[in-house]
C-alpha cells in the first residue's frame, strides 16, 4: 500500500467496525486533488452551545462569539436565539440587532440561526429576526410528543409551511436530527415535501440517542445535509438503547469517529462543496439519554423534550465551568483544524509521491 494511501486510512478508521473501514475508499491522485480543494474551501463556523456556561450563567451575549470566530479566523458562527438571556437576539431591539449585524459584517463573519422548535410563533419570529439581520440560514428542530406516526405528521406540516416562508423571505432551513428521530425518517419527510430551500443539519452525535451508528445516520441523511454540527460523544449504553456525554472532540473518551464523518462531509457535493457550514459544538459535560430503542416496535411512543442544556454539573462551580468552557471550545479549534491539515498533508504526499515516479521514470 502507497505510503500516502495508508496514512489516509489510519487516519479516518478509528471508531470505525471492519466493514466500515473496508469501504474507504483508495487515495488516488483524482481524490488527493478533490480533497486538497474541498479542504482549501472548508468554512468552519463558531458555534454559540460552545460558549452556553458563559452565556448562560456569566456575562456573555452574541457579540463574545463573535470576537471567538474572528479571534480563530473562523467564517461565521451559528446562535441560537436564546443564547445570552436577557443579552441575546431574541431580547435585541431592532437598532441592536441592526448594529449585531453590522459588526459581523466587519469582522466578515457570516451568521446562521437557530431555534429549537417548528412551532408557528417561533418560526415567524426568527424569520423576522433573519430579515432584521439579513440572515438567510436557520436550523430547527421539532420537538412533538406522541406516536411516531403521529410526529412525522406534525413535522410534514411544519416542514410544508417553512417551505412557504423560505420561498417568502429568501431562506434556507436545515431540520436538525435531534436525538429522538432517526436519520432515516428525517430524510424521508425531506424527500416527501422535495423542496430546495429545505436541508438536514447533521449533528456528530445526535443519533446515538436515536439508535443509530454514526456513519449509517450519516449515509442516509448525505443527499440533504447543508450544515453539520461537529461534536464529540461517549456513548452510554441505557437498556436496549443509548444515551450520550458531551467530551472533548477527538480526546480518549469519544466515541464517534469524527475523522471519517468530517471527511464525508467534505466529499458531500459533486462540483461545488453540498456542505456550507460545519459549527464547532463542542459540548463537554452534556448528558442526553436515551429517546429510541432496539425493540420499540413499528410506531413507539415519542417523549415531549425540552430545549438542550448542560447546566452546572455535579461536582463543579459556577466559577469553575465559566473560567473552564472557553479553553474546551479552542480546544476543538485547534483539533478540527489539526485534523484537516493532516487530512490535506496526506492529500499533498500522494501528489507529491505520484509526480516523483513520473520523474524517475
């Protein structure tokens, strides 16, 4: 096996099983130079649940993830109208929104929001807010309860109108895979309402709550996916299912194999690159349990869940998860963007192998 070529596959199989790594593909020259130039246009955005302690219980608002993206030469960030309290978007006036995006602008920051609902009011607010900022992305979730059947049914509908506002105000929408339905339902309620301005953001770890494997949530939401929330997980077996812990992206303890999605995700699209935006969410310390199970039958019962929150863990202060969180997220920074310079090194040495035979030929 060419030095290059083993490189790429040592680097991408951890946390893979064998039929997993059995379907890598082989790095050739063709797949070198598409990898180089899909990592060259890579846009990582700052995510705002990475900073949640701090725009929670300390002094944050929009404006410090902000000055975090453009500290780390990211391309955008993603905020949730909630994040900062009485500080955030949502709590903004018109003139301070106006000012929010004007600033993002300077800094040549993009801004992607999200909410964590399809409920009518809460949608037509965010799509006020997007107009005021000249936002054009925005990423939901459904959080219904009652038979899956009756569920997929609510989120049609809803999905059926965000296609309507999308057509209305020039927007996007990416429905998010959210730890209670699986991937495969999510894509099928996608290819059901078949709208272009209707996308999956896929999330590193969502759907382990959901009973899936990784790269399998993946392949069946890769034709939709727009977004990605990049995250690592360790996976806690609950019953016949599974529940997860936030931990550091690529440390010991996570469990996904976050090379091997990421360079997936890159290779999503065939001229131009499928995937805009992958947001850094490294969410250290947060426990979601298990929504689905191996022997739920055909139409399970689907729980009501409340918004994602990590809180203050047992065992920590207050001052200690605030002076500790912003050292977690540059810490997935320098990991997401180790492991892409990695990814491209290899990329060059096949190029560079290949050109070296030709010239000893």
């Amino acid at each position: 096996m060419p030095p290059a070529d083993a490189q790429f596959r040592a680097l991408l199989s951890p946390r893979l099983n064998e039929e997993e790594i059995g379907s890598l593909p082989r790095l050739t020259d063709e797949l070198a130079r598409t990898l180089i130039e899909r990592i060259d246009r890579a846009r990582l955005f700052a995510h705002a649940y990475a900073l949640l302690g701090n725009l929670t219980y300390g002094g944050y608002g929009p404006d410090d993830v902000l000055d975090f993206a453009h500290r780390h030469g990211l391309a955008g960030a993603c905020i949730h109208l909630l994040d900062g309290e009485e500080r955030s978007l949502g709590r903004m006036s018109d003139d301070r929104l106006c000012e929010f995006a004007d600033r993002a602008r300077r800094l040549g920051l993009s801004i992607h929001l999200e909410i964590s609902t399809t409920l009518r009011a809460d949608v037509d607010e965010v799509v006020r807010i997007a107009g005021v900022l000249g936002v054009q992305r925005i990423r939901v979730y459904s959080r219904f309860e009652g038979t899956l059947s009756e569920v997929t049914t609510l989120i049609e509908q809803d999905l059926r109108r965000l296609a309507v506002l999308a057509d209305g105000h020039d927007l996007h929408f990416s429905f998010e895979q959210h730890e209670e339905l699986r991937s495969t339902e999510i894509a099928e309620l996608l290819r059901r309402v078949s709208h272009p301005r209707l996308h999956a953001m896929f999330d590193f770890g969502n759907m382990i709550n959901a009973c899936e494997r990784p790269m399998d949530a993946l392949a069946a939401l890769a034709p939709h996916i727009l977004q990605a929330h990049l995250k690592g997980v360790h996976v806690l077996p609950e019953g016949d299912g599974f529940g997860h812990r936030g931990v550091l992206q690529g440390s010991p303890e996570d469990d996904l194999p976050g090379a091997r999605m990421l360079f997936e995700l890159l290779m999503l699209g065939e001229d131009e690159p499928q995937v805009i935006a992958l947001a850094l969410e490294q969410e250290n310390l947060y426990y979601a349990p298990a929504f689905r199970h191996a022997g739920e039958g055909e139409d399970p019962f689907i729980p009501y869940r409340d918004l994602s929150t990590t809180g203050i863990p047992a065992g920590w202060t207050r001052d200690d998860l605030l002076a500790a969180e912003p050292g977690w997220a540059d810490h997935q920074v320098a990991y997401v963007k180790d492991l892409l310079t990695s990814l491209r090194d290899i990329a060059v040495l096949q190029l560079d192998t290949t050109n070296a035979l030709a010239g000893a030929r």
